[in-house]
C-alpha cells in the first residue's frame, strides 16, 4: 500500500504485513514531520492513503521505527492534496521511481548484496522491478514512463548501485 506524508505528500510504499495491528509512527524523511500509518486497510496498487499528521516534527524518545526510515502516531490528517503536492510531472515521476526502486533494496537487503556481489541483479530482482516498473507507469502515465529515463536511472543508481546495469 502507499502512504503520503500529511505535510508535503512524499509517497512511501509500506508492505501492510510489516505494519502491526496498532498502526506505528512514522517520521517523513523529506521534511521530518511525524505521522501515523495504520495497518491494514485494502488498497489497490496505486492507490494512496493520506497518512494522519502528528504535530511534533521531532521524535519521541523510544518511539517506534519502522523499515522505511521514518518514525510515526498520530491526529487527522490535512486536506486532500495530491499525492505528490503541487510539483511538475517530471519531478513527480522522479521521486517515485527512486522511491519505488529504493523500496526493492530495502526490502530485500540480503537477496540485494548477494546478488549485487555476483553481477546478478537482473536476474534476481526482475519479479520485483517488472512490479514497481507496472506501478510507476499506472501512476506517472505511459507516455512518461516511456519517454523519461528516471526508472532507469533510479534502478542504475539505487538498486545497481552507480553502475550501469540497466
């Protein structure tokens, strides 16, 4: 599922299965403010889910973090803006593909250096990137996703590591 930061609508895509049953705080790395994500909740790929805002911009000592490098609880969230806020459709299309490509590695560290170690990482994430690649196009449009190389580049910087692979 995908949730956007109630501050400045940087989009996060969180596995609903890592989230658990009383939701967990969550920090933006963007802007640093603080935010509720819920578990569950049925989303369809693309959808977005509007995170509820916590007025501290700080964390809490010994609260909780989750996998994407953000801590987060919270009160209801802001109006409903875009996804990405007020930016260009090139920018938009840029973070997500660095957020979509960002999210393969993290989510498989071991499977990301072994097989990085070995030059296979084609082969051994092409399930993941043909995933985040179907997802990219459904939210930037076909004729973006195609014309613009910020999938590619996002692959060959993050998951690839600054080496042309892709």
């Amino acid at each position: 599922m995908n949730v956007a930061c109630p501050e400045c609508s940087t989009v996060y895509r969180v596995d609903p299965e890592r989230v658990p049953a009383g939701g967990v705080r969550s920090r933006c790395r963007e802007c640093g403010s603080t935010f509720r994500v819920e578990a569950g909740g049925s989303t369809q790929p693309g959808d977005v889910k509007k995170a509820q805002a916590v007025p501290a911009k700080t964390p809490s000592r010994g609260a909780a973090v989750t996998d994407m490098g953000m801590e987060a609880p919270a009160p209801p969230a802001r109006s409903a803006a875009p996804a990405f806020g007020p930016q260009d459709p090139d920018t938009r299309a840029r973070r997500l593909a660095r957020a979509l490509v960002s999210d393969i590695k993290v989510y498989n560290p071991d499977k990301w250096e072994k097989s990085r170690a070995e030059g296979t990482l084609r082969k051994e994430f092409r399930d993941e990137i043909l995933k985040s690649w179907e997802e990219y196009v459904e939210q930037v449009g076909d004729d973006m996703a195609r014309k613009s190389p910020y999938f590619r580049d996002a692959l060959n910087d993050i998951l690839a590591g600054d080496d042309r692979v892709f």
